[in-house]
C-alpha cells in the first residue's frame, strides 16, 4: 500500500508511470501498425485481421480498457509534473541566481522541451478521440464524405470458411447499403479507402503523425532517462536511435493514407 501510495505521490513514481504507460502506448503504436500496414496485402489480408480483433470479444474490452487506462496515467503524470516543475521554477526566480549560468540555462532547455512535450501530448490526445470517431464510431459528419456516400462508409463482407480445415478461403464485398453491424463482418478495408480519398484528412492525419513522432522521439530518450538507462557512454545513441525509430514510424504511418490519396491503394 505505501509502495503504491510512494509511486503516485511522489515525482520520482510519477515520472516512472509516465515511463512505462509511455513504453505501453508505444507498443500499442507500433503493433498497430503493423496492422494496418496489411493494406498493402489487399482487403482480404487486412479484414481478416481486424475480424480476429473484433472475434477477441471480451478480450478486445480488456485491451481497450487497459489503453485508456495507460493513456490516462499517462496524461495525469504529465500534467502533475509540469505543474510542480513551474512551481519549482517560480520558487528558483525568487533567488537571485546569474541568468547566464550554464546550469540555469540547461534548466530552460529542458522546461522548454517539456512544454512542446504537454502541447504536442494534448494535441496528439484530441487526434486520438478525432480518429476514434473516424473510424471506430464512423460519425458521418467528420468523415468528409459527401451526401451520397453517407451511411456507406462502413461497408461489409461475406466472410467464406474452407469446408475441410474451417480456414478462411476468400471474402467478398457486399454491394454499397447492403449488410448490417453484427451480421456481417466489416470491411475495414473499403472504410479505410473512402476515409483516405478526402485530402484534408490525409493533411489532418499526416500533421497529426507528424507530432506524434515528434513527440516519440523525445519521449523514447526521456523515458530511458526516467529508468536510469541512459547514461554519458551512449546518451547519445539513443537519441539516436529514438529519432531513426520516430522517423521509420512516420514514414510507416503516412505511407497508408499517401498511397491512397495518390491511387495506390484501391
Ligand atoms: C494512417 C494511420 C492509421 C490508420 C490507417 C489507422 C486505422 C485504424 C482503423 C481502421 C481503426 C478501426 C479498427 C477496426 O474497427 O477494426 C483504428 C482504430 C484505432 N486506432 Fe488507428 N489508424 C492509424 C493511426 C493511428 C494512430 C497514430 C493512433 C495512436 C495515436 C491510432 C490509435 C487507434 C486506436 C486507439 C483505435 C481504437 C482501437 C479499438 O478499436 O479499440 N491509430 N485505426
């Protein structure tokens, strides 16, 4: 009990929450990529792995449920800890210290990556529920299709099983307005095509991607530095190999909606 209390009521604990929801939420990034890069396998890859998703049933709830709840813990430590670190440094003015002292002006670096580091977190958050409503409760409204698509932005699929070993043989595409949630498997595929043909989404998505890389990239070094595994020898090459990493999710990430802007991918 007081090891818990410890973790949450002092900023050491908190910043090792905020480390390891980070390295959870980075998982989650890079194995939902992964996913989604099926759709350069074609409809019939990329459906049968969001059906076994959605089959998990209760599991999925458990994984959702533990997302939120490593987003959230995330969000809390963030915001605590940049409102003691302004407390602390409204306190250090209070004391005459030479403004350019080397170690003062460290202290500014670092509060000023800090405070990209809430925007770029608050305004990677307001993506997150954006892209929730784009395609996981599929509002009609935010998805930037005209008139006579709505309603027909979630399509659906016949989902066809081999007779002999029960595997999947093939799926095929119901007509538009044809199939219902529940009775058919959905075709995330063709939703993922409709949404990416409207260009302000693709510009919206490749921004938002944008700052969550740029936010991994500092957050990866900030969080091997909260573990304590981080030190002078190779500091450097982590900051190193958290960019590279930032970069290939970028390119991984913008390359779905890029190719099916551009026809790629139909
Ligand atoms: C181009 C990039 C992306 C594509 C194509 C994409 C695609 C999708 C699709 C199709 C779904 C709905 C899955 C389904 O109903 O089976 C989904 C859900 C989701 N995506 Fe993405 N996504 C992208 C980027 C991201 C990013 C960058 C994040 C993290 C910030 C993210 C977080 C989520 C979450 C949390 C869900 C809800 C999962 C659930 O159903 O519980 N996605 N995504």
């Amino acid at each position: 009990m007081n090891l818990i209390k410890g973790i949450f009521n002092t900023s050491l604990g908190r910043k090792y929450i905020m480390a390891i929801t980070g390295a959870g939420l980075f998982g989650f990034i890079i194995a939902h990529l992964l996913g989604n890069l099926l759709v350069f396998a074609g409809p019939a890859a990329l459906n049968e792995y969001a059906k076994k998703l959605h089959d998990l049933g209760p599991l999925l709830w458990v994984a959702r449920l533990g997302l939120l709840a490593m987003a959230g813990l995330h969000i809390w430590s963030a915001l605590k800890l940049t409102t003691e670190n302004r407390e602390a440094a409204g306190k250090r003015h209070e004391v005459k210290v030479d403004p350019v002292d080397r170690h003062r002006r460290d202290d500014i670096v670092a509060r000023f990556a800090a405070r990209t580091m809430i925007f770029s977190g608050l305004i990677i958050a307001a993506f997150a529920f954006y892209h929730l409503a784009h395609y996981t409760w599929k509002v009609p409204q935010i998805n930037g299709i005209s008139g006579e698509f709505k309603g027909d932005f979630e399509t659906y699929y016949v989902h066809e099983v081999d007779g002999d070993n029960n595997q999947t043989a093939f799926v095929t595409p119901l007509p538009q307005g044809e199939g219902a949630e529940g009775e058919n498997a959905s075709d995330v595929y063709r939703m993922v095509v409709n949404g990416f043909n409207v260009s302000w989404v693709v510009g919206f998505y490749v921004v938002a991607i944008g700052l969550l890389c740029v936010h991994l990239s500092h957050g990866l070094s900030a969080m091997f530095q909260s573990l304590g595994m981080k030190n002078k020898n190779y500091g450097k090459w982590i900051d190193c190999g958290a960019k590279a990493v930032a970069i290939l999710i970028f390119l991984g990430y913008i390359s779905i909606p890029v190719a099916v802007l551009a026809g790629f991918v139909k």
